[in-house]
C-alpha cells in the first residue's frame, strides 16, 4: 500500500528529503509514485499540514 498527498499539501519540501526511495516529485501539491513507495510512512510524520496519508 502506497502513501498518497491530498490536496492540503503546501509544498513546502519537508516531506521529499525523507522519502529513501526518492518516490516523491515537486509540484504545486507534491506527488508519490505508488510504484515506487515502500509505505515507511516517514513522510507522512514530518508532514506539517498532515496531507499525507495511506491510500
């Protein structure tokens, strides 16, 4: 099961550098590849507006 940004993303960056597989893209709401997500959730826990949730 991927981890999935809603669209309360402020695409403020904090989540990218924590992703180990380089699964998430820059955008005006940040983007995780479902394929390449290995649900560690580390995004999801430095999320400041709590967007990132499983999907």
């Amino acid at each position: 099961m991927a981890y999935h940004i809603d669209d309360s993303c402020i695409a403020c960056g904090s989540c990218q550098p924590e992703c180990p597989v380089d699964a998430i893209s820059e955008g005006d709401v940040y983007v995780i590849d479902p394929d390449t997500c290995t649900d560690c959730g580390a995004c999801s826990e430095v999320c400041p507006t709590e967007s990132i949730h499983p999907e």
